[in-house]
C-alpha cells in the first residue's frame, strides 16, 4: 500500500514557507498543507504555489477549530478562494464555516477537491464521531476530515477503527491529536485514510502531537510502505 503523508506548513512569512517546503520535498512528502491562518505578511496564494509541483492544501483555520484565523470571515473565506485561482488542489472548510454551502458550490465550479473537517480538544465518543460523519455528507465532500484528541491510548482506537468503517463509504481521514494520539496518526493510513499529517521539523507542528515528516517516513520505510 501507499501511505501517503501530508506536511503542514506553518510560515509567517514566504521565505519560511519556501524553506520549509524544500525541506517537505526533501523528505518526500506527498502533499503539502499551506496554514494560511499562520501567515504574517502579504504572500499571495499563486506565488506560494509557484513554489513546489506537489499537490497543495489550502488551509486557513478558524480560532474555534484550534487555528489562528482571528478576523472577518470574508477575508478568511477570499484567501481560500485565492488559493483555488491560484491552482491549489485541495481546499480545507471547517464543518462549522458559515455559508459552508456557498463555499463548497464554489469550489465546484473550480478544480481543486473540497476537504470538510471539523477538530475535537476532548476524547472522541463514537456517537459523536458518527453525528459528525451524518453531518457532513449531505454536503458532499471529496474528504470527510474528523479529528479528536487521545485522553487514553484506548482513543486511538476508537479512532482508527471509526475510520475503517466511513473510508469504506467515502475518502477519509480521522486520527486523534495529543501526545497519546500518535499512534493513530501514523496507522491511519493503514485504516483506510487518505492520509496523514505531519510537521517539518519539531517545534514547527500544527497541531499537538503532530510528528515529523522525517520520522514518519523512516517508520514507513521500515515496514516498507
């Protein structure tokens, strides 16, 4: 099987996203995300794409779902759509975006895929996980992302085999964040994911108990996917 592994950019500025998608190329990366909500200075979405010819994901994070995104939701919601002029294959919306539909109908139109996610800070609870799923199919998206956070090693598990079941229905990612949720995040691939997510060096994570790319790739190089 191929395991795919995405890594998170988090650049205040265009030199750091350059930087640091060299070094995601470097370590083989499949895909790379664009943290929109991190960026600092006026870097334009078809500049950043210029930089690398692995496909992109563009992310801007609402505060509510665990990003920095602070200011109107028009501005949020334009760098999105930039970023789908701009050719980026893959836009990420929040579950809870308002005129989530608007958005969706728009990315239609265009050709990047639509990735509708929605993050937990607390354990996962299966009624919850599926109430998210039945939530976010109406509104058909390419990739149903849900993500919890481990409180107990158990979690992974609760996780991974909730992925097993809606991958089976539709392309999906879930894994859990936090230091106990690491586990998941490196075998949800094996669960059906579409894949998972990864920082490019430590301190540079977007989201708790996020490894490396580097390391990720070196324990799936070892089972040899």
């Amino acid at each position: 099987m191929n395991a795919k592994i995405c890594v998170s950019v988090v650049g205040r500025t265009f030199k750091e996203i350059e930087e640091m998608t060299k070094l995601a190329e470097s370590e083989a990366a499949d895909l790379i995300e664009i943290r929109f909500d991190y960026l600092s200075d006026k870097s334009r979405p078809k500049d950043i794409r210029n930089l690398t010819s692995l496909p992109l994901i563009a992310c801007n994070r609402l505060s509510s779902q665990g990003g920095l995104f602070h200011g109107k939701e028009e501005d949020r919601e334009d760098k999105l759509l930039a970023a789908l002029d701009a050719g980026f294959d893959l836009i990420d919306l929040e579950l809870e975006t308002p005129g989530l539909e608007k958005m969706i109908s728009l990315l239609r139109r265009g050709k990047a895929r639509s990735i509708l996610s929605w993050h937990s800070f607390s354990p996962p609870i299966l009624e919850e996980l599926e109430l998210k799923f039945s939530e976010m199919k109406p509104h058909r998206p390419d990739i149903c992302k849900i993500v919890t956070t481990a409180g107990a090693v158990e979690d992974n598990l609760t996780c991974l085999n909730f992925l097993s079941k809606i991958s089976q229905k539709t392309e999906s990612i879930c894994f859990c964040m936090g230091s106990l949720g690491v586990i998941s995040r490196i075998l949800s691939p094996f669960f059906g994911g579409a894949f998972t997510y990864t920082s490019t060096s430590r301190g540079r994570e977007a989201a708790p108990g996020q490894p490396t790319v580097a390391e990720v790739r070196q324990i799936y190089d070892l089972l040899g996917v």
